[in-house]
C-alpha cells in the first residue's frame, strides 16, 4: 500500500503541477487575448480618427470653397450693380448737360470759354474753332475771321481751338471734362470692393 499512497501522492503532484501551469496558461492566454483587443480597440480608434480628420478636413475644404465662391459672387454682383448705377448717373447727367446747353446761359458760357483760349493761347486767322454742330453758327456770329467747324466728337458742349502752325489742341469741351470726371469717379475707392 506504500506504494499506492506515493503513486496517489504522485499522482496528485503532478496534477497540481498541470493545474497550475494550466492557470498560468490560461492567464497568459488572457493577458494576451486583452492585450490584442487593446490592440484591435486602438487600432479601429486610431483608423476611425483618419478617417474622421480627414473627412473634416475635406468638409472644411468643400465649405471654404462655397463660401468663397459665393464671396466673389456676391462681390461681383455688388460690382455690376455700382457699375449700372454709376453708369445711370452719368447718362441722367449728361442729359443735364445736354439740356443746358441748349439754353442761353449755356450760350454766355461758350463765349466765356473761347475767351479764356483766347486770353491764354491767343486767336488768328489761322486757328480752327471746333464745336458741336448746334453751336457752330452762334461761334461764327461771335468770330467770323475764325474757321469754326463741327466736331462730331463734341455732343455736349464747349470748344476745342487747333492751332495749325504749332500742332496743338486746346481742349475746354465739356466732353472731354466729363469723361475726366467720369474717369477720376470710377477710379475712385469707392468702386473698389
């Protein structure tokens, strides 16, 4: 029975020694299993958060460019309805212009601005007056030794002198002083955007 007992005692060491290696196993089994879910776990987190960045990034992109685009819509449509009403302002004015030079202050004004070429640059026979055609007979009534002739660029008023021998042009039209006016306005910051 000795025997017997050192089997049985044998036998019972042996199956503590398989039990213990079988719990350290399984622990290790476990540890590994957990440490490969963290794994897994981080993974997917660190995917999902690309993913996430990246298709933040390209709504934020996707957005910029909207806002952008309707940005420059909107400037250009500012731009295009200054641009229609300065462009209506000067046509009314011109019209005002227009209207003035048919009256007869508008008359005394001409007389006065051919008097000031003559007071600066001088006036002979060999100097050409050019007007709008509706002024040409009132400009010949007031010098009729001057060449006058109808300048199809002059519709709104005033007089330009040519001075043949020198080459040079005076011009005092109100053409020519509306479109600087006109020029000076739109260049102006205040259409600018």
């Amino acid at each position: 029975m000795e025997n017997m007992e050192k089997v049985a005692r044998f036998e019972a060491a042996i199956n503590r020694e398989a039990e213990l290696k079988i719990k350290a196993l399984l622990s290790d089994a476990e540890e590994k299993a957990e440490e490969a879910v963290a794994y897994a776990d981080n993974k997917y987190l660190e995917e999902t958060y690309d993913f996430v960045s990246s298709e933040t990034r390209n709504i934020k992109r996707r957005l910029e460019h909207k806002v952008s685009q309707k940005s420059f819509e909107s400037s250009r449509e500012l731009f295009s309805h200054r641009s229609r009403a300065v462009e209506k302002f000067f046509e009314e004015l011109a019209e005002e212009i227009r209207l003035f030079s048919e009256t007869p202050e508008y008359e005394r004004k001409l007389s006065l601005i051919i008097d000031e070429i003559k007071k600066e640059s001088g006036l002979d026979e060999t100097c050409i007056i050019y007007v709008k055609t509706g002024d040409v007979e009132k400009v010949k009534r007031l010098y009729p030794n001057i060449d006058v002739k109808a300048d199809k660029n002059i519709s709104l008023g005033g007089a330009t002198v040519f001075y043949p021998e020198k080459s040079i042009y005076t011009d005092r039209t109100f053409d020519n002083a509306f479109a600087q006016q006109k020029a000076d306005f739109v260049s102006n910051d205040f259409m600018r955007l």
